[in-house]
C-alpha cells in the first residue's frame, strides 16, 4: 500500500503456506460450513496492515489432505474485482501446463476520465439517475448487523439445472414476448423469491441490483484488464406483486442499454460514480440500508456464471467442488 492511498507492484512475493492434514478427506469439508472452510483453509489479510504497507494485499494457502488438496486464495477488493480475481486462478494453471496466456493489462490509467462537475451539478445527476440519500443514521442502523454477524451468515450452495433454466426462460417468453438471457431469468427468479420469503405486501416498493462488468464497455477498458472494473446498476422502482416475468422484463430494460459495447449509458453512470466520490456525497446508486433491511427490499445480485471458476486445471484435474466467494471487505 502507497502512502494509504493505493496499491503498487513491489514484486516482494505474498505469502505462500503450504499445510499437510493427512488426516482429512476433501468428504470432510463437504461436512461442515462454508466459514468454517473458508477460516482454516486460507491466510486471513490483516486490513489494518495492509493500510500500513506491512502486508501483502494477496495471500494463497495449499492444505494437502489424504485424497487432494485444497487451494485457498484471498485478495483484498482493492487490488481486483472478481473477474480479475478468477482470471488470475486460471491463468496460473495455463502457466502451470505450459500454455501461452494473453497478456494482462495492469495500466490503471486506461480508464477513461470523465468531465468534472460542480458539487450541485453531482448531486442533481446522481438524483436524475436515482440514487439514493444515504445518511449516517441510516448506517447506524445496520450496527447490529455486523456485531452480531449476521452480515456474515450464508446458505448453503444450491444447484438450479440447465433444463429449468431454459424453462424460466420459455415462460417468461411466453408471458411477455421477450426472450432474455439466463442471467436476466436467474436474476428474475431470485429476486421474486426473496420478496416472497418476506411475505411482503403486494404494493410494497422494491427493486433489483444487478453488478456490471465494465470491460469492454467502457472505451479504453480491455477484457484482459486487471483491477476493479465492476460498478452496479439498479431497475426502477416496481411492486412485490409483481409477475417473475414482469419483473425479468424490468431487468431486461434496465440492463440492455449497459450491455453495448461501448456504452453510453455506463460511461455516464461511471461519470456520476466519480463525480459523486470526488465530492463525497452521501448518495449510493441503490438503496443500501433497505438491502440490509430485516425484510429486505432490495435484491443484489452479483452474476459470476460466465467466469472460469470450474475450469482451473494446474495439471491434475479441475476442481471438485469450489466455496463460493467471500465479498467480506
């Protein structure tokens, strides 16, 4: 860490552990939960050593078991978002099989820098665009949230098959005339659930979260760039009662404009994003408090389905089973 205000490459290594536990078997860690998994099997990253420069910002753990081995990678949000994170895992196994890799772009600079606003100019576009107030008092709120942990807490992973996937898409086609990605169905599916779960009032105001892969979409920003290329954007405002399909098209609407390559509509989000960090506005482009909420009415998804976390292969074989990201920092 540089000066508390960025991160620079020393080449000064990260911390690689290497632990035999002869006596487990990967069927082990299928028995318990996946924080448990997560503690034991990594190098925790120390933030407030990291801020002071001491640390490395990326630590990799091997735990060598009786019938495989686990390998546990933390990295701080800082330095990559998780397309650069899981790009790097599965570049590392094309490097252990000897494969050629296209080389990454670690040039920070290759965003592009948007005009400045005033301070007035900032706060009435970030509010045309729909973002929200976010007082202290609100985030005082969600103080017991994180005391008591239950931020923290996590389901098991669960498997939605292909064939149901295809379903959800020919229904919504079917009550609505579009045909949607699986993203947008998935995302759809979920979001109706969660309001469900809360048995939420028919009329009650809800809306739904989706993180952008800016890569591509942003000029200058390349595929292969590596950093924190990710920003998020939000529907409308629309009823718990709500259809899925009603709701998939919402998604639809709200993500195609984001989706060109390049696109206009990112580059002015991403120009509000700065514009309100530069003068530290107390807005956010969704409605955060309501996302913790005991009876949330927000939605956050964060779609990893397109990055190669199954296929890393480092010579023997892809990975068994993976422990889905921890977006903890």
């Amino acid at each position: 860490m540089k000066e508390a205000s960025g991160i620079t490459l020393t080449n000064e290594g990260v911390p690689f552990t290497v632990v035999d536990k002869p006596g487990w078997q990967l069927k082990d860690l299928h028995q318990r939960d996946d924080v448990t998994n997560i503690n034991e099997m990594t190098t925790g990253i120390k933030p407030a050593r990291l801020i002071k420069g001491l640390d490395s910002p990326l630590t990799v753990k091997l735990t060598r078991l009786k019938d495989g081995s686990v390998l546990g990678m933390q990295c701080t949000h800082a330095c990559m978002d998780g397309d650069s994170f899981y790009t790097m895992a599965y570049k590392w196994g094309q490097i252990c099989r000897n494969q050629e890799i296209g080389k990454p772009v670690l040039d920070q600079s290759r965003f592009p820098v948007p005009g400045e606003l005033a301070k007035e100019e900032a706060e009435k576009a970030a509010r045309e665009s729909g973002w929200v107030n976010v007082s202290l008092l609100s985030f005082a709120k969600l103080l017991p949230h994180y005391i008591f942990g239950t931020l923290k807490m996590r389901s098991r992973g669960f498997h939605i098959p292909s064939d149901l996937i295809e379903r959800l898409k020919q229904e919504i086609a079917g009550e609505t005339g579009i045909r949607c990605s699986a993203n947008v169905a998935l995302s759809a599916l979920i979001t109706k659930e969660c309001f469900n779960l809360y048995n939420h009032a028919e009329d009650t105001t809800c809306s739904q979260v989706t993180v952008i892969n800016c890569r591509e979409r942003l000029p200058g920003v390349p595929s292969t760039f590596v950093g924190n290329a990710s920003t998020t954007i939000t529907t409308t405002a629309f009823k718990a009662g709500a259809s899925m399909a009603e709701i998939a098209v919402m998604i639809d609407q709200t993500l195609d404009p984001v989706s060109q390559k390049p696109s206009a509509r990112l580059q002015e989000l991403f120009a509000i994003n700065l514009n309100v960090m530069k003068h530290r506005l107390p807005y956010a482009p969704f409605d955060v408090p309501a996302m913790h909420a005991k009876r949330p009415t927000v939605a956050y998804i964060n779609n990893f389905s397109k990055l190669p976390i199954y296929d890393l292969d480092f010579g023997s074989g892809k990975p068994q089973f993976v422990i889905p990201h921890d977006l903890s920092d």
